[in-house]
C-alpha cells in the first residue's frame, strides 16, 4: 500500500469519527430535550387533571346554590 492511499485512509477514518461523535453528541442533546418535553408534558397533565377537579367542584356547589334558589319562595 502506498503512503498516500494510507494517508487518505487515515483521513477518512478521521473524518469518521469525528462525524460520529458530532451525531453522538446531537443524539444526546436530542435525548434531553425529550426528556424536558416529556417532564413539561407530565406537569402540564397534571395542572389539566387539577383544573377538571376544581371545575367539576365548581359545578356541584354551583348547582347546589341553584337548587337552594329553586327552593326559595320568591314570587
């Protein structure tokens, strides 16, 4: 094998690697914000989950006042 061919086999190798750790490292940093999105996604379903809670509360005391008013003998 000659120098040259040597020479440009090692850079190819070079350039290889270093393409891999450049895609290694933005699969990491794609990891990570997955995972934030994901956190940010569960927190939000649980703040959804919280406001169905309180307006289904909202809604019995509600309809618990209309029947109170209902029974009023205001005419």
């Amino acid at each position: 094998m000659e120098l040259g061919n040597l020479e440009e086999l090692e850079a190819r190798i070079n350039r290889l690697l270093e393409r891999h750790e450049r895609i290694k490292r933005e699969k990491e940093l794609a990891e990570r914000r997955l995972q934030q999105r994901e956190s940010e996604w569960h927190q939000l379903r649980g703040q959804i989950r919280q406001y169905e809670r309180e307006r289904s509360e909202i809604r019995e005391r509600l309809e618990k006042i209309l029947g109170n008013l209902e029974h009023l003998d205001i005419a």
